[in-house]
C-alpha cells in the first residue's frame, strides 16, 4: 500500500524588501520663456530631448521585522543628473550645461493585503540645478542659474506584473521655496512643480533592480 502524498507546501510569502536600489534611465525636456522681460535680457531656452542618469536608494528597516505596521515606514533618496548636455546658441556657440536632481524624504505605504503591490504616500526635500557656462566656467549673461529648492509631496505606486517585473507611476507637487538667480531677475517671481515618472522595473538580484 502506498501512503498519501506529502503535503505541497504553500509558496512563501511575497514581501516587501528591506533596501531597494535602482538604476534607470530617462528622457527629458526644458523649456524656458520670459515675460515680462522689456528689455529683452534674457534668452529663451528650449531642449527637444535629453538622457538622464537616475539612481535611487530605498531603506525600510521594519522589512526584517514581522511587524506589518513597521514594514510601511522607510527612507528614501533619488539623485539624477544628464549625461553629455551642452548648449547652443543662435550663433552656434557651445556652452557647457549641467542639471541635475537630489531628492531625500519619507515614505509611507499604504497596508495592501498583499504586499506585492504598493501605494505610498512621499514627502521631503527636493533640490533642483540647471547651470550653462562660458569657456572658462564663466556664467553666460541672460542664462542665470537655476537653483530651485522645494518641499516634494506625491504619491508613489507600483504594481507586480510578474515576480521580477512591475510596472511604476509616481506623481508629485513641488512647493518651491527658492529659484536661485531668478529671484534676483524677478524678485516677486513665485514657482511650483509638477512631477510625474512611469517606469518599468526589472528585477536582477535580491532588492536590486
């Protein structure tokens, strides 16, 4: 007689990981107009099309607990910048451009019954750097630098399309409470931000992707 099969047993449970790093890619645009400008001092800016670098760190500590409320709490930070920009002008003169991106703030999800899903809600500091510079690293007059800093507050989400695939749509609005030299151009200059990113993750080893 042959005895009953062993029980299969269930499939371990899908969990949020206690650091998560990312390296991406992505496209972006700027564009720049004046009003207001009587004396025409300034100089429009317009960029079609530009890569940038993305690096993001996320720590989670409450991961490598059981505790499913100290799971939701973490840290997180992005830092961005392009790669190969430079600018020309109307007389087809070359200027050495940088921008780049530094974010650091907290994170919280929402308690989805299954962890492989996630909403959360993000806040914190967001510094942002646009710069074009003359031979000799010499400012460029009418192109002032553009220092925005401001208070980030969006909503992040992600969704398992497979076990190492999901797809990521973030959101955000930008308080911002300083521009740089802009602020010295217009001195009641007053500013704001809209951020949204959507992107695919791929899995590569445990919590790099």
């Amino acid at each position: 007689a042959y005895g009953a099969p062993p029980p299969v047993p269930p499939p371990l449970e899908w969990r949020y990981p206690g650091i998560d790093v990312s390296v991406g890619a992505r496209i972006f645009t700027r564009t720049m107009s004046w009003d207001g400008d009587a004396m025409q001092a300034m100089r429009p800016y317009d960029l079609s099309a530009a890569p940038a670098l993305r690096l993001g760190v996320e720590l989670f500590p409450g991961a490598l607990t059981d505790s499913r409320v100290a799971r939701l709490f973490g840290v997180v930070a992005h830092y961005e910048t392009a790669v190969a920009l430079s600018t020309v002008d109307a007389r087809g003169r070359n200027y050495d451009t940088a921008t780049s991106s530094l974010f650091a703030g907290l994170k919280v999800r929402a308690p989805f019954e299954t962890e492989r899903h996630e909403l959360a809600l993000v806040v914190g500091y967001r510094r942002q750097d646009f710069t074009v510079r003359g031979e000799g690293d010499v400012p460029v007059n009418g192109a002032p630098d553009l220092g925005y800093s401001s208070v980030q507050v969006g909503l992040s989400s992600r969704w398992a399309l497979s076990r190492r695939v999901a797809l990521s749509v973030d959101a955000s609005y930008l308080a911002v409470l300083e521009t740089g030299q802009l602020a010295e151009v217009f001195p009641h200059v007053s500013s704001f931000g809209l951020d949204v990113l959507a992107g695919l993750a791929i899995g590569i080893a445990g919590g790099v992707e």
